[in-house]
C-alpha cells in the first residue's frame, strides 16, 4: 500500500494527536495508540483525499474525532483481522510463536 500523502504533516500535527490522546486517556481508553489514531484517521476520516489539504482543516479533523466513532473503528478491524485459531491462521500463529511446521498443537 502506498504512502498516504498526508504522512507529510504528521509531525506538524504530533502534538493535536497527543491532546486528543490525552482526551482518550481522560474517558478511560488510554489504550489507544498514536498508530491506531493515525490509522483511523487515514482510513476513514482521510478516505477521500483532497489535492490540496490546509493544516488548520487536518487539526479539525482530528479534534473532531470521537471515541465512539474510533471505538466502532477498531471493533471492525478487530473483527476482519485472521483469526489465529482458524486454518488459515495456524501457520501465522505459529510463526508467532516461533513453532516449526512440523509440530502439532
């Protein structure tokens, strides 16, 4: 997957994604990563990308967000990711745990 083009201002709006990191943390979900916000935010907030994107509407956008809407977010990708138990997923849980091929759960 390629970069997304708004990867440029990331550290330019570091800060304003610690503040609504800490506005998480403050409601009890101090779990969330800057990763995972940045995620949401380029997956759907960013979706439609515009050519040209200000900086003042980028901090907005991520003011905006709200904990139910990134919580939703997160249950879908919870709920798409492979699961390890399955078949398909033997082989990756596996390599996680650093089992060779041959051995048998």
């Amino acid at each position: 997957m390629s970069e997304h083009p708004y990867e440029k201002y990331r550290d330019e709006v570091l800060v304003v994604l610690k503040s609504k990191l800490e506005e998480f943390k403050l409601l009890n979900y101090s779990h969330v990563t800057e990763q995972e916000l940045w995620d949401y935010l380029v997956s759907k907030k960013w979706r439609k990308r515009k050519d040209e994107i200000q900086l003042h509407e980028m901090v907005s956008d991520i003011f905006e967000v709200k904990v139910s809407d990134f919580i939703s977010y997160a249950t879908v990708q919870q709920l798409q990711a492979p699961d390890l138990f399955s078949e398909e997923g033997i082989d990756d849980l596996k390599e996680l745990l650093g089992k060779s091929n041959e051995s048998k759960f």
